[in-house]
C-alpha cells in the first residue's frame, strides 16, 4: 500500500494509492522533529488532511497534540479541518503513560477521530489510521467536488478522475 521514498529535502514521504475512487496520495512524515520546524507551515498548507500521531509512552509527546491542532487550524485559517488523533506504542503496555480515555478525550475536545496503533510487527492499526483520514477527507470532498463539477464538465465514469490527497503526519 505504501512505498517509501526520500525527496530532495530529506523528509520520508510515503505514496498511498486510494483503491475505489482512483485516487492516489502522498504522505509526508515529519516525526514531529524540530528541525523541521521551519518547513512544518508550508507543509501543512498544502496539506488535505494530517494524522497527529503522539506516544502513550512520552507525556511530552501528548502534550503537543494541542499545539499542532491549533497551529493546523491557523495555518489553514479554519475552524476544523480533517485530522485523526493517533496513539502509537500501544503494545507497550508496561511504559503507557497516557490512557486510551485520556486520548479518546482529547481527540473529542477537537471533535477528531481517534485510533490507537502500534508500529510493532505485527503492526496494528497503522493501515487502519489512514485509511480513517482518508474517509474523513472524503467526507468533505464532495462539497469541493460539487463546485467544481458546476464549473467544469466531468466524465460519466469518475474512475478515470485522479485525485491527489496529500496527508501530513505530525
């Protein structure tokens, strides 16, 4: 489902391909690493949707949800956008630090989904976190679609439209 690859300026980027409507997507993971801090904005304005992923093992980690919400929405000048609130490291339950009802209440604070995962093989819920992005871009897209199926004339078969979603991971 996805591939990696590492652009020009260093960051992983991943291809996602959308199977049902032809899209196809690309994800761009920061890590939430400061040193791409200074990037991070213009990311995010290109941005259709973005996974905000913290540790259940690093208070610190959590603690930044808020941040990044705030700043998505700022920086989209908007009052919600499409997000999913991920808890990662799950499987290490001996280390957690933030419960699932803390993270449940913080994503319902931002009225966002929420998923916990873990990357560990075998991986849980790390296809399942995008593909609950993707369906909550899509639930917006229809509006953009409308307007622009006003304007310009589509095909009947909507299998050959390409749409290109490009997810952020913070």
């Amino acid at each position: 489902m996805a591939t990696s690859a590492v652009p020009s300026d260093n960051l992983p980027t991943y291809k996602l391909v959308v199977v049902g409507d032809g899209g196809v997507g690309k994800i761009l993971d920061t890590a939430g690493q400061e040193e791409f801090s200074a990037m991070r904005e213009q990311y995010m304005r290109t941005g259709d949707g973005f996974l905000i992923v913290f540790s259940v093992t690093d208070k610190a980690s959590f603690e930044h949800v808020d941040r990044f919400h705030q700043l998505i929405l700022r920086v989209k000048d908007r009052e919600s956008f499409p997000m999913v609130l991920v808890a990662n490291k799950v499987d290490l339950l001996h280390l957690r630090k933030i419960p699932s009802d803390q993270g449940r209440e913080m994503a319902s604070k931002h009225s966002i989904a929420y998923i916990e995962t873990s990357a560990k093989d075998p991986a849980m819920n790390v296809d399942k976190a995008f593909h609950e992005l993707v369906r909550v871009i899509r639930q917006q897209i229809p509006e953009r679609s409308q307007k622009k199926k006003r304007i310009t004339k589509w095909r009947a078969d909507r299998s050959t439209v390409s749409h290109r979603l490009h997810c952020v991971v913070l």
